[in-house]
C-alpha cells in the first residue's frame, strides 16, 4: 500500500456576490466594504482544491461551493469586528468560526469549504489518486449541509 508521504496538496478560497470575487481584504476599508455588501444577503464561498501525487507527477482537482447567508449586524458588531482584525485573514473579511461576530445566520453546504479546505472535497481527491481513506480520522462534530452556524 501507498504512503501518502509525497502528496502536495494546495487550496485557495474567494467568496463571491453579485458577480464580484473577494478575497483576503487588504485594508480595514476594503474589510468594511466587503461585510457591507455581504450583510443581510446570501453569497458563494468557492474553494479549489489541487492535489499532486510526487511518485506519479499525477494531479487531482476540484471545486466546492457552499452557500452562505449573512444576518443582518450592526454597524458597531462590523466596526468592533474590523478593529480586532480577526477577519483580515479570510476570503470575505469574515470567518464562520469567528463566534464573538457570529455572522453567518445559515448555510447550505459544506461547513469546511467555508471554513477554507473542503475536507469532503480532499478526501474525494484522495480516493481518485488511489488512497485508501477508511484509516482516516473523521471529521464529527463539524456543521454540515443546512444548518445554522
């Protein structure tokens, strides 16, 4: 059997609303502006997902899209929520873990895309480059497709 020791694996996550794709926000102005149009509305959060097999040069991708709808916050929860700078690091300018904001009122799909690496989607990735993924550690106690956040 395989080891996994040479996989190379790579992601990146951008959220995207009317058309318009966010990544990491560069400036607490950018910041700002990206949780306004966020607020009170439903956006996509899109990761992609490389893996490469060393041994075998070979690649595996994919995509995975989650659904996710902001409440309705307060000017001052966005500002004070800027000001700690916790989502400065997060396609959007938020992140759903983020409890002391709590932004995100539901989603629909999956909680670790949004998170920012789609373990449904890895695992997947790893079974068509010929892993066998039963000795895997599950993932429990993670939210999933349509629950609230």
């Amino acid at each position: 059997e395989r080891l996994p020791s040479e996989l190379i694996l790579g992601a990146d996550t951008a959220v995207v609303v009317d058309g318009r794709v966010f990544g990491k926000p560069k400036s607490a102005s950018e910041a700002s502006e990206m949780l306004q149009m966020l607020r009170n509305r439903e956006h996509q959060v899109v990761t992609g997902v490389v893996l490469m097999d060393g041994s075998s040069q070979q690649t595996f991708s994919g995509l995975s899209t989650s659904l996710v709808f902001i409440r309705n916050f307060s000017d001052s929860d966005k500002d004070s929520y800027i000001d700690s700078g916790q989502g400065m690091d997060k396609a959007g300018g938020y992140g759903i873990q983020d409890k002391s904001f709590n932004p995100v009122e539901r989603i629909e799909g999956s909680y670790t895309n949004i998170v920012g690496l789609p373990l449904e989607l890895v695992t997947d990735l790893l079974i068509r480059a010929g892993y066998n993924t039963s000795e895997l550690t599950p993932y429990d106690g993670l939210e999933s497709e349509n629950q609230s956040a």
